[in-house]
C-alpha cells in the first residue's frame, strides 16, 4: 500500500552546499506529485522552507507542527495547508509521528539529529515501526552511517542496523523507496 504521509525532518538552515537545498526542492516537489502530505517542522527558513514551498508550488498539502518558543526563530511558515502550534519540541515529536506513516531525515543539525534518533529508537523499542530513509545528499551522513555501523558491530545495538533505517543517495531514490508502500 502506498504511504499517504510523511514526516520530514530537516534543518532551518540551508547548509553551505546548494546540493543540499535542491535535493530538498526536488524532494518536496516530488513528494506533491505522489500526493503524499508532508509532515514537517512549520518554518520558512532553510532546508524547511525549501520543502515546503516546492511542494506547495506543486500543489501539495503540506502540515507544520511548530512548538510556540520557534515561531519567529524558524519564520512560520503562513501559507501552508494546515499549522499545529503546539506547547514544546516533545508535543511538536510527537505529533509529527502520529500524523505520519513513515519520515524522512535530510541534513540538518542538532534538531534533526534529535528527531531521527527518537524515531530510530521508537523503531527498536517496537513503540512504532515506521520506514525511516536518511537522504544522504552528498555524503552529508557518511561519518554518522560509519559511526551507527560501528555501533552495530561493537555489540550495542538491540536490532539489526538495516531493520532500523535505510539510505538513499538522492530525492529519486527515496521516491523510489516510498512507492514500495507500507509492508
């Protein structure tokens, strides 16, 4: 079955890499064309803003969920399909998870790290096992993806590596992934 929502974790900042904001472009756009609402942050800044826009330029439903304290550091977004403004980052989480059936991690900095890593241990604690792609634009994750595969063979790991997420090296890629559908 196919996946009528995602989550989108992704920075408020656009990195130093143009690849990174068009990846995020070409993703969102593609996500609009699949009909596949976009779960995300609620900003117009950087990487956020990026995704958000292209999918709304290509006629997409797009949902922010933003936590009260971010709503001017993130610019909210106003032009969106619908906005969730919400107490903190734990209620802004877990919203985004319950609105989505499966995320998707683009570059982005401690937030985004934070967001993929509670879904990633969510997926091993069986609290939920929602697919989980890491857009490895430009090899931004190679060291991380080093260091988890480290993890795994070291014994620290509950689940197999491959169980928990998987990775892909562009916005076609995911695409491609996603209209696997939900097993």
């Amino acid at each position: 079955m196919m996946y009528t929502s995602v989550a989108v974790f992704c920075g408020s900042n656009s990195g130093n890499d143009p690849i990174y904001e068009q990846h995020a472009k070409d993703l969102g756009s593609m996500l609009a064309e699949k009909n596949i609402t976009i779960v995300y942050g609620g900003g117009n800044a950087g990487l956020m803003g990026a995704v958000a826009n292209a999918a709304l330029a290509n006629g997409g439903n797009v949902v922010g969920v933003m936590p009260e304290l971010l709503r001017n550091k993130e610019r909210q977004h106003t032009s969106l399909s619908a906005l969730h403004v919400v107490a903190d980052m734990h209620t802004r989480k877990k919203m985004m998870y319950d609105l989505a059936e499966a995320a998707i991690i683009l570059p982005g900095g401690n937030g985004t790290m934070d967001e993929m890593f509670e879904m990633i241990t969510w997926n091993a604690l069986t609290i939920h096992e929602k697919k989980i792609i890491l857009l490895n634009t430009a090899g931004y994750y190679n060291a991380l993806i080093s260091h988890l595969n480290m993890m795994q063979v070291k014994g620290f790991l509950h689940t197999d590596l491959r169980d928990t997420f998987q990775v892909c090296d562009t916005p076609d890629a995911v695409i491609s992934l996603m209209a696997l559908g939900k097993s």
